[in-house]
C-alpha cells in the first residue's frame, strides 16, 4: 500500500507499549487510533500479537481514512516503510451491545485493505453512504452473529471497487449491494443509488445465502441507476442455509440495473448459479460472459425472468459460459432457462452456452416474447 507523504499515517501494534502512535512508539489499541485521527488520515496496524486484543470493538473510519494491515505491507511516495506480512485481527467480539454495529464503518471515500476481519456480530465492513470506497485484500470470517462479508446499503454513489477479499462463512451473503432494506435485513423504503460498484478477484465460500447479492429498487423514476460489474471471481457452495444462488441480481419498481458478469467461476450453488429478474417497470441489462459453472443444484445453471406484472425491459447477452462437470464426450458447455411471466418482449443476444436438444437457451417465452437481438445491444461497459 502507498500512501503520499502529505498524509498523516497513525500506527498500531497490539503487542508493543504505551505510545504516541507514531511509527517507533504506536498505539496499542485500534480505538485509541480512531480517536487521535482526523479525516483523510491513515491507520496502520501491524500483524501484533496475531490475535484480536486491543483489536476487537471494531472502528468507524472518518471521511477519506485508509485502514491498512500489515497484510498488504505500507509504503511512502514509493519507498517500503514497511513490507507485507500477516494481515492482523480485528473483530468486533468484544462489544457489550453490538446492536448494528460492523468491525469496520466506513465514511466516504474509504480504502480497507490487508486485514484478517471477523464479523463477531453484523458485517465485516459496512458503508450506508459515501463513494470512492476502496475494499480489497481482505480476509473475512464470521461468529455466530455475523452477517454479509460486505454490505454497501442506502445511498453509496460514485465508483466503489471491492476486489481479491476472501470471504468464508456468511451468515448471509458474501457480498452485498441494496438499498431497499434496513440493517436488520427488513424490507424498507428504496434510498437513491447512483453507483458502479466492480467486484473482482473476490474468493466467496460457504455463504449462508447468495455469494454476490444485488437488489435495487426505486420509488422516483431515475433516482437508482446502479451498475454492477461482477469479474474473476471465484465462489463455491453458496446457500447452505437454503436454496441461494452464486450471483443474485434482482431490479424493482423503476430502477435501471445493469450488470457485467463475466469470467467467474462458481460452483454448489444450493440453486442456480446466476440468477436475475426484472420487476415492476424497472429496466435490467446484463451480459454474462466466459463463466465456468458447475454442480448447480437449480433447474438450470443460469436463470433470467420477467416476474408477472412486469411492464419495464431485460435485456441480456448470454455467451461463451461452460458448464466443468458434464463427462467427455459432451463439450463443457452450460444450461441457460429465460422466462417471460410479462406482457413485454425480452431481448436476446445468444451466444454457445448449452447442448440441451442442440438449441441454445430455454425460452418460455410467454405473451411478450423473446427477440433476437445482435450482440452489444444491450450497452453493456466493456468488460
């Protein structure tokens, strides 16, 4: 991690003594840190003891801080002050009353990186606002009260980029991006989001629910726009409390989603292993591309639906997506089901993805139908 000299860096190391939270004398504890730093600063803590003491109420980053571990090492205009190592503990197990309460809060403009976080209680990290996060580098585990790895909820704008975390064990989803529920999970009113949030590198194992969640909703025609760019991402045995998928994306009321997924691989997902569905007169584009999938437990490896009533759009590209279990001499290729339960046609750009009857994709295609459309007609970003 490099960090430019007109920033002030604080220091932790649990296992050193009383100091001032410089480099040779640092702070023993991560709150003692939180308190001494103003905005913009950073906070470096060192692999320590390797255990949470002094590290274990959690910390609510201020506007522009970067908490850095000695995971990813720190350096200064370029020059290794000090190098990478074991990432150190932190937790929030030690909270009387955890309440709602993440490891870490962000603020706006947040870089968390080279830590080993375990969400005791509620997230690992947790942004209800802001923009310009930065999350990457992470090792995440969970106690028993522990939810999604990451939770971006309520109104994050601008680029955030969540990206090489490993997440093992959510208690919900590995990641997740809404803003249409409270922190306790319970459906409330949509909060605007404007926002492209990439996901990329991400290692989600063993989530309770989905690996990658989204859901967006929007009662102001314009007011949620989120794009959703999901890459290289590795995630294996999501919904073992019930029948989840690995990516989750679902779009409501009248907001515009759209979704880049490509390059992935999942695996024992409890159902299928992509999932998106459009509702209301919300608008959902997708292209799904170059992702191996395998040992998907739903009726297809991918599912896309217009749910009932729907008077909004999907658009999907679908290609190059194989499936890594079907036995030689069947080529490695994947199963794909679109629904069509509205009134308004599907567009679809079909690439090879399945062998079933030698067609390509499922249709039920339903009173409104599926189009053929050509490929990039969806406008997807380049991924």
């Amino acid at each position: 991690m490099t960090i430019n000299l007109a920033e002030r860096v604080w220091f932790v190391r649990n296992n050193a003594g009383a100091g001032q939270g410089n480099d040779q004398a640092p702070f023993q504890t991560l709150a003692q840190a939180e308190t001494a730093s103003d905005v913009n600063d950073t906070i470096f803590v060192y692999s320590g003891d390797l255990a949470t003491t002094g590290q274990d109420v959690g910390i609510t980053l201020k506007s522009g801080q970067k908490l850095i571990g000695e995971g990813v090492g720190l350096s200064l205009n370029g020059v290794v002050i000090v190098p990478a190592a074991t990432a150190p503990k932190i937790s929030n197990a030690a909270l009387i009353a955890p309440a709602n309460i993440p490891v870490v809060m962000l603020a706006t403009g947040n870089e968390v990186a080279g830590l080993a976080i375990e969400a005791s209680s509620n997230e690992a990290i947790l942004a209800l606002s802001g923009t310009g996060h930065n999350l990457h580098n992470n090792t995440i585990t969970f106690g028993a009260g522990g939810r999604e790895g990451i939770r971006l909820l309520g109104n994050v704008t601008g680029n955030v980029l969540i990206s090489n975390n490993t997440i093992t064990g959510a208690l919900r989803d590995g990641i997740k991006v809404t803003n249409n529920e409270a922190l306790d999970g319970a459906n409330v009113a949509p909060t605007p989001m404007v926002a492209t949030v990439t996901m990329n590198g991400n290692t989600i194992k063993n989530s309770a629910q989905d690996g990658i969640r989204g859901s967006l909703n929007d009662v102001v025609a314009g007011s949620t726009s989120v794009t959703l760019i999901v890459q290289t991402n590795t995630i294996e045995n999501s919904g073992t409390a019930g029948a989840d998928e690995g990516i989750n994306i679902d779009s409501f009321g009248s907001a515009r989603v759209t979704a880049g997924i490509s390059g992935n691989t999942i695996s024992i997902s409890s159902a299928e292993a992509i999932d998106l569905s459009a509702d209301g007169n919300s608008i959902m584009s997708a292209e799904v591309s170059g992702n191996r999938l395998a040992n998907s437990q739903g009726v297809s490896d991918f599912l896309a639906q217009l749910t009932a009533g729907s008077t909004g759009s999907m658009c999907l590209e679908l290609f190059n997506n194989v499936n890594t279990t079907l036995p030689p001499p069947l080529p490695p290729l994947s199963t794909f089901t679109v629904n069509n339960n509205a009134g308004v046609v599907i567009l679809l750009f079909e690439g090879v993805n399945e062998i079933k009857n030698d067609t390509a994709v499922d249709r039920n295609a339903g009173v409104g139908g599926i189009d053929n459309v050509l490929q990039g007609a969806c406008n997807i970003p380049a991924l």
